[in-house]
C-alpha cells in the first residue's frame, strides 16, 4: 500500500518579465485550485484546495539575492488505498 510520490524541478534562466509571467500563472492557478507545471522532461498537476501554508524567506549576502517562496497544503480528499487481494491459507 505504498503512495507514489510525484515531484517536479525546473532550474533556468529568466528575466524578471518572465519571472513575472510565471508568479501571475501560478497565482491564477491557485484561485482556480489546478496549478499544472510542466517542461521537456516531466509534468505535475497539483490541486490547491483549503487553507494553504505560506513561506517565505529573503536574503542579501554581498552580491547574491534570494528569495524563497514555499506553499504547501494537506489535501482534504484523500483517496482510500486500492484493496488488492488477500488471501490466508492454512493448507
């Protein structure tokens, strides 16, 4: 009765319009409660529902900035596992 766990990364280059682009994609998404991301390589569809939890982190260290932006959330309708067959025998 394992749960397969799916993950999708995605590391490139963009310029701040772009950046933009995505953010205002996925806050869309969000509102709508079906975010899809997607590249050459892989696809995942997540499906924000209920209360999200919101992180988010920013720092300066000389020349380097970053900032961390984490949502995640607990889906309410959790699917019961698929019942395979058992069978005991005492023969």
């Amino acid at each position: 009765m394992k749960r397969r766990k799916s993950s999708f990364r995605h590391d490139s280059i963009q310029d701040p319009k772009s950046i933009s682009a995505i953010l205002k994609a996925l806050m869309d998404g969000i509102e709508k409660g079906r975010v899809t991301f997607s590249d050459e390589d892989d696809k995942i569809t997540m499906k924000p529902e209920g209360l999200l939890n919101l992180r988010l982190t920013a720092s300066q260290e000389e020349h380097r900035h970053r900032i961390n932006l984490r949502i995640s959330w607990e889906s309410r309708r959790r699917k019961p596992p698929k019942r395979k067959a058992l069978d005991v025998s005492a023969k």
